[in-house]
C-alpha cells in the first residue's frame, strides 16, 4: 500500500474550508415515522442512533441512491455513519443526510464528525440542518481524499478477513478443547 497523503505532502492552501450550503452537497432530513409503519421487510429506517437501523419500512423517501451517504444523528449522542451507493435506506426526521458528488464520503464523514465535536452537538445542543449546513469542513483535494479512502477500504477488508480467520481459529480451538478435555 502506498503512504498515505499528510497535510505536509500538500501545500495548505490547497486544503480548502468549505461550507455545506455549498453547491458540491446536498443537506437533508428525513421524515418522521411511526411503530406502525414498521414492518419485517422494505429498507432499514436510520434515526439518531446512525450506525444501527432500528426497523424496516416499505416506503421510500429518497430516490437518488448513486452516491455514497453520510448520515448524522440530530438529537441524539453526536455521531456519523457512511451509507454505501445504491443501498437504500430511510432516514427519519432524527436522521440527516450529506451527500457530495465532489468529495469522498469516507473523507466528509470524519471531517463531519470532528466538526460536530468542536460544536459539542449532543442531545442538549441539537445538530439540526441549520447547525449542520452553516458548518465549514476543512477538506484535502479530491486525488488525496482518494488515496485516503482507497487506503481506508483496503484496510476494512484486512480487518475483515483477519476477523473470519480469527473466527475460525476460534472455532478450531473449541473443538480441539471440547476433544480432550471433555
């Protein structure tokens, strides 16, 4: 794997302050729903807890699934999630949604999230869209945020695969326990 890009591999300047108002995002919320829109089957419905669906709805709010979503709890315990492309889901009126054609998500959604620190969004200071919106992200150019976020899914799968294979050694170690001494 190559280095990853530093802030002094760049120039400073280069890095630039954008707000979210900008025309590179779009900034939405969901709707409010009901327990008895809920059912077993439809799309996994996200709200303030972001990196949980808490139930699934056969409805859809979005129609635009092509890009990548960063999603931001607005009442709850600050926190952020990714939301790959072409995953449908359904945010509600907890749930905000980011989305950029101009900028990785893997990038914004830590640079949301340490925004949102800095502005102590919590259950008592809301992340509402207005709070969100106003926020400027500090962000590095698109062929850094790629190597970053090539960098990052490489990673994720080492992890992953180093997971099932803990798994299965795991599962190994029971077995050869379960033989000898039981």
């Amino acid at each position: 794997m190559d280095a990853l890009p530093t802030p002094q591999d760049y120039n400073l300047t280069e890095w630039k302050s954008v707000r979210l108002t900008s025309k590179d995002f779009s900034v939405k919320i969901g709707k409010r729903v009901l327990n008895s829109e809920l059912s077993d089957s439809g799309i996994n419905v996200y709200s303030a807890n972001v990196r949980e669906p808490f139930g699934k709805i056969n409805a859809d709010l979005l129609q635009d699934f092509s890009v990548d979503s960063v999603l931001w709890g607005i009442d709850g315990d600050w926190m952020t999630n990714i939301i790959k492309a072409n995953e449908p889901f359904y945010p509600t009126d907890h749930c905000g949604v980011l989305r950029s054609d101009k900028h990785k998500a893997r990038i914004l959604v830590s640079a949301l999230y340490e925004a949102g620190k800095k502005q102590n969004f919590s259950r008592s200071n809301r992340a509402s869209i207005d709070r969100i919106s106003n926020l400027y992200l500090k962000l590095p150019p698109l062929d850094a945020q790629e190597k970053i976020a090539q960098a990052i899914n490489s990673i994720e799968q080492k992890i992953s695969s180093l997971q099932t294979e803990l798994n299965s050694l795991n599962g190994k170690q029971k077995e050869i326990l379960e033989k000898y001494l039981f």
